[in-house]
C-alpha cells in the first residue's frame, strides 16, 4: 500500500523555504554574542539556519530546514550535538522514522559509553551536498510519543526525564573542507487545521 504524503507538512515546508529566501538579515539567538568552540567547531553560528516545524496534527514528527550561508558546503548534518550533547537517549527519542532528502540518507546514533545520541543525515556525495548559498527541506523525523510518567524518571546522570524541547536542541554541520559549526534550532509554530 502506497503513502500517501502528509499535504500540511509539505505546505509548511514550502513556507519555511519562503521565510529562508525572504530573510535578509542574520537571524540571532539569546547568547550568540560571542564565539566560542567545541572540539574544533565553531558556534553559536549564524552561518548556517536550522529551522524546524513540527506536524501540528502529528506531535511527535518534526521537518527541518537548512540554509547554508558559509562559505563550504554542507556534508553532515547532526541534532543534539553543539557546544555539548544536549540529546539524552530515551525511548521518545529514538525516532521510529527519519527521512532525507534525495542525496542524503538520515540515521540515529548512539555515542558510545554515553547517555547521549544523535540525528544524522549525511550527504551521499559530494554532488548531493548543500551547496553555499543553498537550502534544502526534506529533513524529517517522527518520533514515539512521550509517556507522562517518563517525566517522573531521571536518566543515568541524574538530571529529570522531559520531552524533547526541539527548539532547545543544538544543531552541528560538517563542511567539505572538515571544518564544522554549531548553533541553535529555531521552532516555527505551524497551525493546527
């Protein structure tokens, strides 16, 4: 049986590519006056805009954005990873879909002797990566419903059990030349129809 696509996700889309092509001026976050560094990569970025939408009739599902104002492009692109790991693994987390534009291909990932894990979409070649100047939709993830009672938990380090906050999460992005860049995600509210 075919799917058939989610029409309200794709006309969201489409008006976060207006907003991005529209946007003239650099979109600033609360503490992005200074840069700093995390393992070589520099943020908070305004080189490079993540935003997200989430599917107003499906909570769980979220589509990202990505317009790439640096200077290289784009091979690699990662939620929960900035200045630290911000994405705790947690049986909400774990997306039952992750879906990638044409010439990419998404996963999650587990870190290794860590609490913590990542979205991640790479490029399948150097053809297929986001060029400067460029965005691209297409990101998608669905994830498993949050359980109220999950709240009430702590994970392994201590710190209490909450859903996910998309628009707390960071973003990290890999460039052609190995250099990377963090920043934060921007949430656009889309109307419930």
């Amino acid at each position: 049986m075919q799917r058939r696509p989610n029409i309200r996700l794709i006309i969201a889309s489409a008006t976060l590519l207006v907003l991005l092509t529209t946007t003239t001026t650099p979109i600033s976050f609360a503490g992005q006056s200074r840069a700093g560094t995390s393992n070589s990569c520099q943020g908070p970025t305004n080189d490079v805009i993540v935003m997200a939408l989430q599917d107003p009739d499906n909570q769980p599902s979220y589509a990202f954005v990505i317009k790439n104002r640096a200077e290289q492009p784009i091979v690699v692109f990662s939620i929960g990873d900035g200045a630290k790991p911000e994405l705790h693994v947690a049986p909400f987390a774990v997306p039952s879909r992750i879906v990638a534009p044409m010439h990419w291909r998404g996963a999650h990932v587990f870190l290794e002797g860590s609490e913590f894990m990542h979205w991640v979409w790479s490029a399948d070649s150097a053809d297929g990566a986001l060029a400067p100047g460029e965005f691209v939709s297409g990101f998608n993830v669905v994830l498993p419903p949050s359980r109220q009672a999950a709240e009430r938990t702590l994970y392994s380090d201590g710190t209490k059990v909450q859903p996910i906050k998309m628009d707390e999460l960071p973003f990290r992005v890999y460039f052609s030349n190995g250099t990377c860049a963090w920043g934060h995600i921007t949430l656009v509210a889309a109307e419930k129809h």
